[in-house]
C-alpha cells in the first residue's frame, strides 16, 4: 500500500487512496480513520463532498506524521475565477485544519474562467499551500486549451476510469502519458453496477479474488492512481488487497477490451 506514483513535479502520490464522495459526518471520519489505520495513506476528498473538516479531523486523530498521509481536495465550479480559487482553497485549509494540501484539482473543466483558476492554483503552489496541482474531468481539446495558455502542466488528471470505458478513455491516457500527466482514476468500481458482470466475475473467480479487487488491481498494472469509496470497514480492507497479486498479460488484456463507453459519474466527453 506504500506504492507510489512520481508526479511531473518532484512529488510522489500513493497509488491507492480512499474516496469520500458521499460519505458525510461520522461516517466519514470513521471511515478515513479505518482506511488509515489499515495501511492506506492517500485520501481524496473536495470542497463538493462537504466533509473536509472530519477527513482533517481523521488524518490528525490517525496519529500518523502528517508528511505520511496525502490529501487531495478541489475547487468547486462556483468558484472558479483567479480571486475565487484562491479564496477556495484557504477555505479549504481552514475546514481541513492542515498546514497544506498535497494536491489541490480544479474539479470539473467550467468554461470561462478556468485559465484564472489555474493560474491561481499555480500561486498557491508556490506560496507552499498546496504541495502538487492537477485537473479533473479534462479531456484532450481542455489539456491543449491549457497548455496554450500556460507553462505549468498539470501533474495529475482525475477522471472515471475503468476498463468499462478504456477505450474511449485511451487518447486522453495516450496525452497525459506524453505530457507527463498521472492519471488517476474515479469511480473505479463503477459505483457498484459492473460488479455482478459474469465476464468480470469469472477474471475474479479464477484468482480467487473480488470483482471489485479485480477493477482496483487492472488500474495498480496499468500505472493509474485509484481511489475507491467505501465506508464499510471490510470493504475497505478488501479494496486495498491488491497488492501481493496480479493479474496475467492476457486476462489485462481481456479487461481492456471490456468497454461499453460507461459513465456511472458525469461525462465530460465534448464538454466545451
Ligand atoms: P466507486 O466506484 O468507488 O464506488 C463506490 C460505491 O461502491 C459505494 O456505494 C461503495 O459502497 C461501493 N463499493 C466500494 N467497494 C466495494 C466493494 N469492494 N464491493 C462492493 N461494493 C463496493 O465510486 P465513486 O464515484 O465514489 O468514486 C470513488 C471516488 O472518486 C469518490 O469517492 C471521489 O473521491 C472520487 N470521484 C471524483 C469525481 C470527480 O469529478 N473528480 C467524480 C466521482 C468520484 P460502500 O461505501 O457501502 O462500500
């Protein structure tokens, strides 16, 4: 679980971390503070999720130093803008009551004033508030807008990843891989709705492993960051066992070609 991912700016994120969309309260606290005491050390979290301040809270209960734990958060799309996005993000460190943010995302790709905010999250970096910036949602024509406009390139892009939807995925892995850009993957369980598929099951059956232990290693082979969710203790557990295993060249390739063009989260393909 202390596998990392290096990062085009020196800094490294762990491969594995736990998603928190949709767990609010207590139940996120408990759930980070489980997922931390079992070995994981990459949290994802954003301002949009409404529990910044228990996942803070978690990451300093663990009692682990906090140079050991990353924890991502992102700027929502009511506050892009360079003033905004700077705002955003101290609000974001205040809920947290952290001293700095490893990576800070621009969530989704809003069209307008996204360059502003970029630029922002490039001053936060540099003040020391955020350790790494990133993007989230953007495809292809959102990196080369960006790319026009500034020198600084994202270090991670976050988006739904899973072999269900690969292959429509494969040119904005192809640029991220050019440009220097990790890849990080969202949804990577399809929110549940795959995990009864029997070509998965049948993957999952033959090395005596969980439907959804078999999304989360396919992205570990591939060399994708992977954050699922759970809030259930044993489910936690068994997302994060995926290590001491893999799968075979060909059965990667099988899930390769798994692809329906599945989206269980939004669908940023053609957003302006
Ligand atoms: P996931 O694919 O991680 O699925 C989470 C759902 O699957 C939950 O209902 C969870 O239930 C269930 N689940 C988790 N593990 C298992 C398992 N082993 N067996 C059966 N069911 C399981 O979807 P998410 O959309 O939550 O994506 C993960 C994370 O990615 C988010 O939490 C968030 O941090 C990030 N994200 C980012 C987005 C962005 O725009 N940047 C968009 C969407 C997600 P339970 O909790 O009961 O275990």
């Amino acid at each position: 679980m202390t596998v990392t991912v290096p990062l085009n700016d020196g800094n490294a994120i762990p491969t594995l971390g736990l998603g928190v969309y949709q767990a609010h309260g207590r139940e996120a606290y408990d759930a980070v503070r489980h997922a931390l005491d079992v070995g994981y050390r990459h949290v994802d979290t954003a301002a949009m999720y409404g529990n910044e301040e228990q996942v803070g809270e978690a990451v300093r209960d663990s009692g682990l130093p906090r140079e050991e734990v990353f924890v991502t958060t992102k700027v929502w799309n009511d506050d892009h803008g360079y003033e905004r996005a700077i705002r955003a993000c101290e609000v974001s460190l205040r809920r947290l009551a952290l001293d700095h943010i490893d990576l800070y995302l621009v969530h989704w790709p809003v069209p307008g004033l996204r360059l502003d905010t970029w630029r922002a999250l490039v001053d936060l970096r540099a003040r020391g508030l955020v350790r790494s910036i990133g993007v989230s949602n953007y495809m292809v024509d959102h990196l080369d807008e960006l790319a026009g406009a500034s020198d600084v390139v994202p270090a991670v892009n976050q988006f739904e990843l899973t072999p269900y939807n690969f292959q429509a995925r494969r040119d904005v892995i192809a640029r991220c891989v050019d440009d220097g850009i990790a890849v990080e993957g969202y949804s990577p369980v399809t929110r549940g709705r795959r995990l009864g598929d029997p070509s998965l099951r049948a993957i999952a059956d033959a090395y005596d492993r969980t439907p959804a232990q078999v999304l989360i290693r396919w992205h570990v082979q591939h060399g994708f960051v992977v954050i699922p969710k759970s809030t259930n203790p044993g489910r936690i557990e068994e997302n994060a066992d995926v290590f001491d295993w893999e799968l075979s060249e060909e059965d990667l390739a099988r899930l390769d070609g798994f692809d329906e063009d599945l989206a269980v989260s939004w669908d940023p393909t053609g957003a302006p």
